[in-house]
C-alpha cells in the first residue's frame, strides 16, 4: 500500500458512524391549537403619571400581562 493511499478508509468499519434508522423526536413544546394562539395586539396610551402606576404595580411583569391578567381576573369580559 502506497504512503497516502485512501485504501485503508475505503475498506474500515464505519457502522459506528451510521446515522439511526429511527428519527429522532421534534424538540421543543407542542403547538397552540389555532383557537388559543395570541396574536391580535391593542393599542393603549396611558399619561405619565399612570404608566408610572402601572409599572410600579407590575414589577418584574411586562405591562402587557398584568393589565390582561387583571382584566381577567376582575371583570367577565372574556366570559371566565
């Protein structure tokens, strides 16, 4: 066999380098039914001193959720 002969490779066992035969599973959670995806947003405009407020009142949680939450929790306007 020559110095740099690709002989050696063509003939090795390379089974261990074959990929699985069965797919692997999706990562990651499954889907939303279309029914419960969140994608219409609202526009609200607030003055200063109640945007300070709310974010006061919210802390750590974006403004967006704690004023949904709080139209959840307090009134029926989603039927809940």
């Amino acid at each position: 066999m020559a110095k740099n002969s690709l002989a050696a490779i063509k003939n090795a066992d390379n089974s261990k380098n074959s990929l699985p035969l069965t797919p692997k599973s999706k990562a990651g959670r499954k889907a939303k039914p279309a029914s419960e995806k969140v994608s219409r947003p609202v526009t609200l405009k607030f003055t200063e001193s109640e945007l300070e407020l709310i974010e006061k009142r919210s802390g750590l949680v974006p403004n967006a959720t704690y004023l949904k939450q709080l139209l959840i929790e307090n009134t029926d306007l989603f039927g809940s």
